[in-house]
C-alpha cells in the first residue's frame, strides 16, 4: 500500500495535505508563486498575462502531483453510510 501524502476532502471534491510531504509540496508552491510575483513585476509590460499563465502551470502540476499521490479524488457529500 502507497503513502498517502494528500487525503480526499469529505465534502466537494479535491485533496488536503496529510502527511509533511503533503505540506512541503504545499509550501513550496506558495513560496514559488510568491516568489514569482516579484521577479515578473520587474517586467510590468505583459505581467499579468504572463504571471496568470505561470499561476495556472503551477496548479496544473500542483493538482497533478496530489491526483499521483493521493487518494481518488471524486465528488464527496460527508461520510458515506
């Protein structure tokens, strides 16, 4: 059985972080988008499209490392019984 580093939301659909692995994946897709923020303002001609482009990257691999490490993600409406 795999670790699990990121649970299923009991309610809506998406993940949680559950393990420090979890949290570190976390914590360092704020850090970068944070990050970011700051260098692409240095260029402001087409920052916001550019800045909006990285954002949706970064959730894309975000969502696809919690789809890979976590547990199946699918609409959920509390505890099943």
């Amino acid at each position: 059985m795999k670790k699990v580093w990121f649970k299923a939301k009991r309610y809506g659909w998406g993940w949680y972080p559950a393990t420090w692995q979890g949290w570190l994946i976390l914590l360092a897709f704020g850090v970068i988008i944070t990050a970011m923020s700051f260098v692409f303002e240095k260029d402001a001609t087409n920052f916001l499209w550019e800045y909006l482009t990285f954002v949706f990257v970064c959730s894309c691999i975000l969502i696809f490392i919690c789809y890979k490490t976590g547990e199946k993600a699918e609409w959920r409406w509390g505890d099943k019984k």
